[in-house]
C-alpha cells in the first residue's frame, strides 16, 4: 500500500478509537495484531495479543480510565506510520489526573494494522494511578 494510503488507514484507526467503533476497530486490525503498552503499576501496561487481546483492552481501558487522545501528526514510510500525539484524562480508581505526550509506532501490511508499539509517560500514568496510604484520592 501507499505511505498515503497507510497514514489514512492509521488516522481511521484513531478516529474509530474516538468514536468507541469497536467493529471499526475490528475491521482495520490483523487477527494477529500485537499492541505492546510499556510500564507497570499501571492499569494498561503489557502486550495485547489478537482480536481477544484488543478487546480485552478496550475494556479494561473503559474500566479504569477516562481519557481524550489526540494524534497531532502522522511521518511514515514504507509500512511504519509514526503517531505523535497528547492525551489527557483520570485513573478511575484514584480520581487523579494525567497529562502525557506519545508517540505511537505503527506497522501497517495489506490495509491492516499490525502491531502497535507506544512509546509513552509511563511515570505520568504510574503516579495517576498510585493509591495514597489512605485508598483513593
């Protein structure tokens, strides 16, 4: 596919993301994908596997956080398409904020999203879900 084609089918992606559209989602994934999330002591570190694994962190997202992405720019080539972006939200269980700028790594073959590496503030998400001594915030 075109480096034009690959930025759209990632931007369709986000929108799909944005809209809550998991058969979009769905639809624009590889059986296979991988989406690998770094950090721990946070809700959504790890790596997702698979249709089951995609929806397995959608929910656990829903779940335990609210949050707002947005992608600000897309720079590909070949069949990478590099997502710079900002997100902002809270950690459910804590009720505490996070700020955190990303960058995700995209692998795009045949139409279909691949693997996803994110390269994020794990720091920032890490603090947002700390529990003080006394439980939540």
């Amino acid at each position: 596919m075109s480096i034009q084609k690959n930025i759209q089918t990632v931007k369709d992606f986000f929108a799909a993301i944005g809209r809550g559209d998991k058969e979009a989602l769905l639809a624009l994934v590889a059986e296979d994908i991988e989406w690998i999330i770094p950090g721990k002591d946070w809700p959504l570190a790890g790596t997702y596997r698979g249709h089951a694994g995609l929806a397995d962190l959608l929910e656990t997202a829903s779940r335990s956080m609210e949050t707002s992405t947005e992608p600000r720019e897309f720079v590909a080539q070949g069949d990478r398409v590099l997502v710079v972006g900002f997100a902002s939200g809270k950690v459910k269980a804590t009720n505490k904020p996070f700020e955190e700028d990303w960058i995700f790594a995209i692998t795009v073959r045949d139409g279909r999203l691949t693997r996803i590496q994110e390269y994020i503030d794990t720091q920032a998400l890490a603090r947002a879900a700390q529990m003080d001594a006394s439980g939540p915030v």
